[in-house]
C-alpha cells in the first residue's frame, strides 16, 4: 500500500427525494494531499440554502450534538465500527472563534489506536451573496492520523429554484500514513464520509425546517 474530513443545482421539478446516484465524487493525491470533491444537485432555493449553511455553523460551534440527528448523520464519528478508520468525538467546545476538541482514532487495518487525540477547528462563512454561498473549515493541530483539513462547501444559484452544492476538502494525513494508504483505498474508505455530509446537507435544503 502506499499512501494511508458541499454542493446543489438541479430542475424544479424534481421531488423532494435525492438518490444517491446524482452526488458525484472524486478523489485526486498530489504533493501529499488528496483532495476530495462532491458535488450534487438539488431542487431548492437560496434562501433554503442560507438557512441550512448557518444552522450548520452555529451547531457545529454551540451544538455539535444536534448535527449526528441530520448534516453528520451515519457519517461515523461517534465511534461506529468500520474497517478502516473509526472516529468518536469525546468533547467538541468553541474558545474565542476557535473550535476545540479530542476523539479517539483507531486505524484498524494497522491494529493503531490513538486516545484523546486534540484538535482545532475555524468553520467561517467566507460568501454571502445573492449567488453564492461559501464556508471554509480548516481543522488543525491534529497530531495522529490526520495533520490537517482544509474543506469549502459552497451553495451556488443555478436559478430562482435550484442551487448546485459542492465541498472540495483536501486532507494531510502524516507523514507515516501518508506512506501508508494509496489513493484507491483513501477513495474506498474514506470518500463516502464526506458524500453521505453532502447528500444530509441537500436532503436538508430540500426540507428545511
């Protein structure tokens, strides 16, 4: 092996279902990066769309537990089990504007486990126009597995009924995993966390509350 965390435009006429089959995925490796993209198309207008993009900020920073009911929704971060990387947030708290927070990790292919693993995370929303809407999320100073996430989520208008959703995350993994895990199996393991975030997020628009 060799190398071991959004997105709408579609027709108003669609229902409110979304398959699976319209969230596109795609995942690329260069200078020790891989980068995941998503993008999926959804039957919604703008303002469905705010309103989902500062629910998510303002949970994610005051709430996180809300998020596991609807956008981290059988995304697996609360310690399920899997055969690759099981994640379970044990405390998540905003500092200042800093999220701050420590899961366990278990690489389990590897029989790795790591206890109370801290992390730091900056949600902002960075594009509010009538057109586009944008957040960019870094979390950092992450000392196992994963060194470092730089992910945006954007909502852009397509027309007056329907948005495009798309997330590009790239992901540093360190530098022993990073010789450790290939591209196809980051795309097996992994790429469906970030798909299943994105397909919560566009159910959500389609049905905001």
């Amino acid at each position: 092996m060799k190398k071991c965390i959004l997105l709408f435009g579609l027709f108003a006429g669609l229902t409110a279902s979304l398959p699976a089959q319209n969230v596109a995925t795609s995942v690329s490796y260069r200078n020790g990066i891989f980068t995941t993209t998503v993008t999926v198309p959804v039957s919604a207008p703008h303002s469905a769309a705010s309103q989902v993009i500062d629910r998510f900020i303002h949970q994610y920073k005051n709430e996180v537990d809300l998020l596991f009911g609807w956008a981290l929704k059988e995304v697996n971060l609360q310690g399920e089990k899997d055969g690759f990387m099981i994640f379970n947030i044990l405390s998540h708290s905003l500092s200042g504007n800093v999220v701050e927070g420590a899961m366990d990790m278990e690489a389990v292919a590897l029989g790795k486990r790591y206890k109370s693993v801290t992390y730091k995370v900056h949600l902002d929303k960075v594009i509010d126009t009538p057109d586009t809407l944008e957040i960019l999320y870094k979390l950092y100073d992450c000392q196992d597995v994963i060194q470092n996430v730089d992910a945006r989520l954007k909502f852009t208008l397509q027309n007056r009924r329907t948005v495009q959703l798309s997330l590009v995350a790239d992901v540093k993994l360190t530098s022993f995993y990073n010789t450790m895990v290939s591209r196809a199996a980051y795309d097996k393991n992994m790429t469906w966390r970030f798909a299943k975030f994105v397909e919560n997020m566009a159910k959500a628009a389609q049905n905001p509350q």
